[in-house]
C-alpha cells in the first residue's frame, strides 16, 4: 500500500491537498484568515489535526437542526486533534 496523491486545489480560500493510503483518505489544508470550507455533509467520521493557528468548526445535527459552534486553537509546538 502507497501513499498517493489524487488532488490539489488551490481557490480563494487557501490551498487543498487529497491523498489516499489505500481506503483511508488523508487531506491538508491550508486555509486563508476568514475563509469558509464546508456547508456539506460527511456519512463517516473524520478526525482533524490543527498544526497552527486556530478554526471556528460548526457541526449541526441535520434531524434537530441544532448546531454546535467549536473554536479549536493550536498551541505552538502541539498538534490538536
């Protein structure tokens, strides 16, 4: 098994790369101040890493249409997961 390169992306927002290590997929991003990813929806579960900086992550439950508002900051030296 390999890791392999399927993507990249870059738009306004900042730069996106899509990898894949057999059926695990494996994405950097590197977002611009203020940009906005998202207003999609994922049927598996995904786990995030910040290296630096900070995010405001929303999630919202699509049954009660209650959202969940997150600000995740890295801490210098320390990847948050």
């Amino acid at each position: 098994m390999r890791l392999r390169l399927e993507n990249i992306i870059e738009d306004k927002r900042g730069d996106m790369i899509f990898m894949s290590f057999g059926k695990i997929k494996v994405n950097f991003f590197q977002t611009k101040k203020d940009a906005i990813n998202g207003g999609h929806f994922h049927p598996y579960s995904i786990n995030r890493t910040i290296l630096r900086g900070k995010i405001k992550y929303i999630t919202k439950n699509l049954v009660t249409d209650e959202e969940k508002i997150s600000i995740i900051s890295a801490q210098i030296g320390r990847a948050h997961v």
